[in-house]
C-alpha cells in the first residue's frame, strides 16, 4: 500500500492548498492531479493517484481553492481561472521544494471531468509540464439558463455589497437536475445518488456551490486555448458510454482542436463517473502509465547523464 504524505503549498496570490502526495522512486516522473467539478481529494482521484504512483510516478492531490481542506473564500466557490493557475504553483512547489524526489523535466498534468479540461489549459499555457492526460474532460461550458443565472448572479453581488452572505447552489437538485442548467446526462449515471453517498463519508466535501460559481464558468472560455496545448503531449479518455461529456463532443472540441502529439482512448462500457472505478480501472490506469512513460523519456548525454533542457 503507498504511503500517503500530507502535503501544503502556497499559490502566488497567497493561499495554502493541501493535499496528498505519494513518493515515487527519487529524480522520478511526477503527476499533478485534482478532481472534478466542487469535489475533493480523496474522492475518485485517490485510488488513481495510488494506482500511478505504484506504477512508478510521484503524485501530487490537493483540493482545489475554496474546497475540502484547502483556504479560499467564500468556501465552495469554484473559480476556473484560478484553478488553472494553481496547477502552475503545484508544479512549482514539486521543482523547487520536492526537488530532491521529483525530476523537473517530467511532471505530468493530470485532470477528471471539469479538472481534465482545466489540466489541459494549465498545459497550454505552462509548458513546463511535459504532458498532460484528461480523463472524461468536460466539453459543456455555457449553461441552459444562462440569462436567469447571470441575472441572479448580479443581484447576488448587490446583495453582497451591500453586506449579505453571498448564495449558494446544490450540486443538483433533489430530482437529479442541474440548477444552473449546466450539462447533461447526470440521471442516467445516477450522480445524484453518488453525490449523497460521498456526502455521507467524506466530511469536507460539501455539495453545493456558490452562485457566483457560475459567472466564474460563463467567463472562462477553455476551448480557446486547446491549440496551444502543442506541443506537450495529450492523452485523453474517455467512457464510450459517457452521458455527462459524449465522447464525440470530446474528439470535435477538444482532440481535434490540438495540433500536436495526442491520443484518444475509449473505454468500453463505461460511462463519465465509473472510467477510474471498479473492474476494469486497473486498464485505464495501465494505459495512462505507458503513455506517460514514452513521452517523458529523461534525456541523456553522451555519458549516461540526464541533460536539463
């Protein structure tokens, strides 16, 4: 069993983000990773992170700002632009304070669903990063009620302005809807069931949003950064039975949308919130090593010694 290290790190605008790292081999590749959309470390991405480390990878979790353990506020307010940048700062805290256990040319970017697209902006814009795996990365940014929601969002900054707390969202409603409108798909793969479920363990995950939450979303435009992601190489996933983000969707936004070295994996009989569970994960994570592991080759010199580019 992996040995799991509480680990903290500042961002650049002074917060402390916290989570958990596996050490690999020393002078070792390394992985970044965060979960989805409001949810925290231990969920869905602990038993990946244990997976890969066993594999031979270092492996860095946190909780995003604002969530689980991590500082930020108001608390469950989920900011896309910010959860782009703390990949960077993650990074940074591996290269410069892990040093002495992670090589700093092979450090992966690694995303689930709302994370794998904001893993594959933050290596877009971060080329220190020398690959980059979205695993059911979400494709749906604009949200169905968009005019009601942003119309509210504005009263809710009046409304805080003028000294009220600020509102709040559940994840989805008690009939399994999205309140905002955004996506689809979640009946069929029972999220509201699996959401219940973790609220029920995991004491630091709280399922709702702030309101504000989704004039961050409508701001943050990550389509238009996936040509940039050229040329680290992207490995994306994806279920073939995905409700939430369809895997058509996935090729047509994003994988068509990147010029450089990429692959696209579907995963048989799986759908968005069951890839890295279950029987059958133990493949995923298999394939992500290997990728991993042929495009983070350490270069070396004529005598044997790895070159630092």
């Amino acid at each position: 069993m992996p040995v799991k290290e509480d680990v903290e790190f500042k961002t650049l605008d002074g917060l402390t983000l916290r989570g958990w790292l596996f050490a690999g081999p020393p002078k070792g590749p390394a992985i970044i990773m965060t979960p989805g959309f409001n949810l925290t470390k231990d969920m869905i991405i602990f038993e990946a992170g244990q997976y890969l480390n066993q594999a031979g990878f270092t492996v860095l979790g946190y909780d995003p700002r604002c969530i689980g353990t991590s500082d930020g506020m108001p608390r469950n307010d989920t900011q896309p632009m910010k959860n782009m940048e703390d990949y960077h700062d993650a990074l940074t805290y591996l290269k410069v304070h892990r040093r002495d256990l992670v090589d700093p040319e092979r450090i992966a970017f690694w995303g689930y669903s709302f994370s794998g697209a904001i893993a594959l902006c933050a290596a877009a814009l971060d080329k220190r990063a020398k690959a980059v795996i979205a695993c059911a990365a979400t494709t749906t940014w604009e949200f169905s009620k968009w005019k009601q929601v942003l119309a509210k969002a504005m009263k809710d900054r009046e409304s805080q302005l003028a000294g009220n707390q600020g509102m709040y969202l559940p994840l989805l409603t008690e009939t399994g809807d999205q309140p905002a409108g955004l996506g689809q798909g979640y009946q069929g793969e029972d999220v509201l069931g699996i959401i219940q479920r973790h609220a029920s363990i995991e004491p630091s995950f709280i399922p709702r949003t702030t309101l504000q939450t989704y004039y961050n979303i409508a701001a943050f435009r990550p389509m238009a950064l996936m040509q940039f992601v050229d040329p680290t190489p992207a490995l994306l996933m994806t279920g073939e039975n995905d409700e939430i983000s369809p895997p058509e969707l996935q090729r047509k936004l994003i994988y068509d949308a990147i010029t450089g070295p990429k692959e696209f994996v579907t995963i048989k009989d799986r759908k968005h919130m069951d890839i890295l569970t279950g029987n059958g994960s133990l493949e995923v994570f298999e394939k992500q090593a290997e990728f991993l592991n042929r495009v983070m080759v350490p270069t070396k010199g004529a005598n044997g010694v790895k070159k630092r580019s």
